[in-house]
C-alpha cells in the first residue's frame, strides 16, 4: 500500500533567507496537509547519516557542510500520491533546470542550495520522517 505520506525540509539558505513562510503557504495550497513540523538544525555528522545514500559522491562532504550551515524546518506532509506530488511541486534539483512556478525555480540560489528536500519514494519518506520525528501528535 502506498503510503499517502511524504518528508520534507526547508533547507538553510531558504529559512536564513526569510522564505519558509512563502514555502510553506504553498505546499499547503497545493493541498498538502501539515502532519508533523519542528525548527531545528543539524550537525554535519547528522547531516551526513541523512544524506549516507549519497557518501561516495563527490559533492558529500560540502553537502553535509552546507545542510549543517543553519537553521532548517523538517516537514511531514500529507496528501494523495503525496511523494510524487511533491517532487512536482519543488521541482529540479538544480534550480536552472526547475519548471517556472517551482519552490526551486523560485527560491534556490544553486545545485546545492535549493531551498528544499523532497523524499523521492515512500519508502525513504517513512525513514526520513522517523529521523526527526520520534512520535508523531494526532490531531
Ligand atoms: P533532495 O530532495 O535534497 O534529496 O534533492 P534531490 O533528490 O533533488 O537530489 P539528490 O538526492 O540527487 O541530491 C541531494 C542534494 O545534494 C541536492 O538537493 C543538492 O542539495 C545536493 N547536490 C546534488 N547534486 C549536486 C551537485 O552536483 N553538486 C553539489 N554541490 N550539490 C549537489
Ligand atoms: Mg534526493
């Protein structure tokens, strides 16, 4: 059963740069619902278990630096085809390549700091959820 979960971040250039709120107002008019949220930042150590599937690539290490740089808002979000739904929503990895109305085309400065993470399966949602959130409130 798909699940109809997906985990995002706003990552530290868009919270530094005052963006969240204008993120978030528009994951949620594109129907997502807010299930879990939280202000935090990460350690480079932290950072880089989040991102271990991308350990043996060259860009890890500046990868886990910039993640771990400032502030970011961990995201669970739900919706129908939440994952793929989302990846829509943010579009490319690097912004250059975003569709126009894209959080990315709007918001990221580069490759790397592209303002947000979307889970790209429900699989690494679930996990990715689990790392920042313990338990989860119904409401
Ligand atoms: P996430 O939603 O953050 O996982 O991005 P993605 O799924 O669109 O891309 P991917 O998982 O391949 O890469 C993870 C993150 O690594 C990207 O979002 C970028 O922040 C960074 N990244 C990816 N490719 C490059 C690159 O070629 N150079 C640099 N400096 N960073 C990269
Ligand atoms: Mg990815």
């Amino acid at each position: 059963m798909p699940t109809n979960r997906t985990f995002t971040m706003i990552k530290p250039d868009a919270v530094s740069d005052g963006n969240s709120g204008s993120i978030i107002k528009m994951i949620e008019e594109a129907g997502f619902r807010i299930v879990a949220l939280k202000k935090t930042k990460l350690t480079p150590e932290r950072a880089g278990e989040f991102y271990a599937v991308h350990k043996e690539r060259p860009f890890y290490n500046d990868l886990c630096q910039y993640m771990s740089s400032g502030a970011i808002v961990p995201m669970i979000l739900e919706k129908e085809n939440a994952v793929t739904d989302f990846r829509t929503l943010i579009g490319a990895t690097n912004p250059a390549n975003a569709d126009e109305g894209t959080i990315r085309k709007l918001f990221a400065k580069s490759i790397e700091a592209n303002a947000i993470h979307g889970s790209d399966s429900d699989e690494n949602a679930e996990i990715e959820g689990n790392f920042f959130f313990a338990h989860i409130e119904q409401f």
